[in-house]
C-alpha cells in the first residue's frame, strides 16, 4: 500500500485544504492519507482556533485515515526545523509521498529552483549567517535566497516551507518523493475573504466574526462556531501571565530554549515591564530581528522548557490524534511506535517520554486559556472512523 501525508495546522480546515486532500490522491493515487498536524499551538506561536481533537475531527471528515499530533517543541520553530523535525516522523512511519502546497509557480518549475538552491547549499548557509547579523532568521534566508535566484514570486512563505521539507528528505535521505501541488485562489499571507469559496486560515480567522461560512466546509464551520460560542476565540493573555511571572518573579533561564539568543531575556524584560497588555508588549517588542511569531514562539518554548537539545533527539513514537480501520496498516508498518494511551507510554524512551509530556503540558496549557477540561489526552477516547 502506498501513504501520502501532509504536514498541517488546519487552522481552521477549509475548502483550500479539501481541494489539497482531494489532489494529491489524485496526484499520487495512494491508498491511505495522514496529516501530521500542529497540536494546540501552530507555529506562528498563536494558540489554535480551535482545539486539536476537533480539527483532527474535521480532517476525518475530509478523507485522511490518520491524523498524527506533531510534537509541540517541532510545531514552535522555524521552517528548517520545522520541516526537518516532521520529515523525520513521517519517514519513520513509511511514508511515500509528501503534498504541499505551493504559489506563483509550475511543480516542475518549482523543483528546479528548489534543486538550484539545495546545489548551492553552503552558499545560502554562508549568506543566511552574514544577514543574521541585522535582522530575523526568516528575513535573512529571503534576502540569501534571493541573492542566489534572483528576486521573482517564488519566494513566499509557503514557497520557503516547501523548500525546506525537500530540503530535509535530501538531508536524511528518505524515499519519501515530493508533491508539490499548486494553491488555488488565495495566497497565504491573503487577510481578506475571497469572492470564490477559497480564502487562506489567515483570511478566515481575520473574519471569523464575519461571513466566512462558504469558505469552510460545513463540519468545520459547526466545530468553529460551537467552539466560539462555548470558550471564545483563544488569545495568548494567560500564556503571557505565566512568561511575566517565570521571567520577572521566578527568573527562570532562557539560555538553552529553542528560539533564544544572546541578550533576548534581558530585552523582553524592558518591554514586559512596561506593558501589561500582550498586544501592546507584543507590537513593542517585534523589530526586524525579532519578528512577532518568533517571540510568541520563545515565550511558549520557555514556559514549557522546550530545549534546544530537543532537535538531537532521535523520536521513536507518533501520537494518534484519530485514525479508522483502513489505517491500521501503518501501525504494523510502521518502525516507530504508535502512541493512543497513557499504557503505550510504557514502551518509549526516556527522549520520547519527555517529548511527550511536552505534547500533554501544551495541550493542558490551552485547556486552562480556554477553560476546558484538563488531561483530556488520555481520558478522551481517540477518534476511530
């Protein structure tokens, strides 16, 4: 049998993320479908809109088999890490084919400038690391990239995304092939809805109090609206009282936390003194060199003491979120372990056992935000379609 996957957030799952489902197995004609998706924070460092069961829930609903939680320290971190991290679980299970999407470009065209840019690797490294020097790692792999292709519409978010999960299966030297599958309608960093049916998360959460009903498919849009009506729309308030208290009261060290530097501590501290208010500290704060999803990304990192040495961590489990019958040929597959209760947990490694409290500490963490109930990890009963 044949498996493709997709990395996600679906945050919220809408129609452009159906149309993605719906071409690569056209594309791919694989017999099973999994997403590996963001737990309950994604990683621009925002709580999801809604909690990580009912998106898996909806992601059912639209046709995968599988839906696999992705460790929480891997979902907080740039694409390169952010890319490599997930490659490595999805190459574990078996995986055949990776879909993505992609904008402003043909496939084809696409893998050749992504195959150019791999070629030249330590170039773009050697650039990357000159132009860290005056603003974000984000900033400065645009401006080395550009300087080796040449400024055009290849380089978006969603564009640099997909060249690092390529990236990372060269690195490890997966089998898992690439599908790059062009997004329809609405680019990524689009705020407003779209007059098609197909507008980005971005747009849809900008307007979720408005008429964004014909741009999510009808399980998704009554997830949403029962989530609104039942815990609101979730905001990073009571994260941010946790980072004043850990960074000004108990003076915990931020020195080995993924998504620090030198000299960011002592920085936040100016700022967090000076604003009560999380959208004012957080708009203070953002600079070129710090950009805002960096920052929610250190201060969720640091109140859940994700480290650095986390990414030498050799992962050997995934987390079923949800999965049905036809999927249980990934579990005997498979060369990782599958985790679905607190009794699996008996079978990991003391790095997989940290990286998994990791996952339910998240999890807890937005449950208190949003006022839900606690430890619903192993009380929930995971989802069989």
């Amino acid at each position: 049998m044949k498996t493709l996957a997709i990395i996600s957030e679906f945050n919220p799952f809408h129609n452009g993320h159906k149309y993605l489902l719906d071409q690569a197995k056209e594309k791919t004609k694989a017999d099973l479908a999994i997403t590996l998706m963001s737990g309950d924070f994604v990683q621009r460092g925002d709580p999801a809109i809604i909690d990580k069961f009912s998106r898996s829930d909806c992601a059912m609903k639209a046709g995968f088999d599988m839906v696999i939680e992705m460790p929480v320290y891997i979902s907080l971190q740039s694409a390169e890490y952010f890319a490599l991290g997930s490659v490595k679980i999805l190459d574990k299970m078996g995986v055949d084919y990776l879909c993505f999407g992609i904008e402003n470009e043909d496939p084809n065209s696409f893998l050749e400038k992504v195959n150019l840019l791999i070629s030249k690797s330590s170039q773009l490294e050697t650039l990357t690391k000159k132009k860290l020097e005056s603003s974000s790692f984000t900033k400065a792999r645009y401006d080395a990239t550009v300087e080796i292709i040449g400024k055009n519409n290849f380089i978006t978010s969603n564009n640099i995304l997909a060249l690092e999960y390529i990236r990372a299966i060269k690195k490890i030297n997966s089998k898992i092939t690439p599908v790059p599958i062009n997004r329809i309608s609405s680019a990524n960093k689009d705020f407003d809805l779209k007059n098609t049916n197909i507008s980005s998360s971005t747009a849809i959460r900008n307007n979720i109090f408005d008429n964004y009903k014909d741009h999510v498919p009808s399980f998704s849009y009554k997830a949403i609206e029962y989530s609104k009506e039942n815990f609101g729309i979730p905001n990073m308030d009571y994260e941010f009282g946790l980072f004043k208290y850990l960074l000004l009261i108990n003076n915990k060290s931020m020195d080995d936390i993924l998504a620090y530097e030198i000299g960011m501590d002592n920085y936040l501290k100016k700022i967090v003194l000076k604003n009560d208010n999380f959208s004012k500290f957080i708009a203070e704060a953002t600079t070129k060199r710090y950009t805002s999803s960096r920052i929610k990304r250190l201060i969720l990192n640091y109140i859940l003491n994700n480290k650095t040495k986390f990414n030498d961590y050799d992962l050997d489990f995934y987390k079923v979120l949800a999965f049905n019958q036809k999927s249980q040929y990934i579990f005997s597959n498979s060369k990782s372990k599958p985790v679905l209760t607190k009794k699996d947990t008996d079978k990991l490694s003391v790095p997989d056992k940290i990286i998994l409290s990791k996952m339910l500490d998240a999890s807890n963490m937005y449950n208190l935000g949003q006022g839900r109930e606690l430890n619903q990890d192993f009380t929930k009963k995971i989802r069989r379609y």
